[in-house]
C-alpha cells in the first residue's frame, strides 16, 4: 500500500478550490477536501486508494467535472 504524501496532498486539494467554483452538490473547499481525504485514506478497515469528487470547473470550462485525488496526492480533473 502508498503512504499518504500529505504535502502533496496539501497542493492537489488547494488546486481544486482555485480550479472550481462553489456550485450545488459540488466540493470546492480546500479545507473540506482535505478532512474528506484524510478520513478515507486513514482508515485501518478499508484501505482507499482514491477519493472522486463531484466538482464544477472554472472559466473558461464552466462544466460539471469529477475530481479524483490518489494516496499520493496525485489529482485528475475531468468533466462529465
């Protein structure tokens, strides 16, 4: 199993608050992405390998999109 690279963690989740914008249903707080990422990747009684957020990109996308951020702290953006 990947350890957590917290820093890097750190700079994918306040990428996604620049890359977003606040819309229905959809993450876009740094803070908030972080706490939801700790809690999946920490647990001893099922290991996570990856968190998807629904997520609503900014200009000039201006489209619905998912976010998944790995263990690593690797992120892909993607609209849907």
């Amino acid at each position: 199993m990947i350890s957590i690279n917290i820093e890097r963690l750190i700079k994918s989740c306040d990428a996604l608050q620049r890359r977003t914008s606040i819309a229905d249903g959809c993450m876009h707080s740094s803070a908030r992405c972080f706490d939801a990422c700790m809690r999946a990747f920490d647990r001893k009684d099922l290991p996570t390998e990856a968190v998807t957020f629904r997520i609503f990109l900014n200009v000039p996308v201006m489209q619905y999109g998912e976010a998944t951020i790995y263990r690593d702290g690797r992120m892909e953006m993607r609209t849907v």
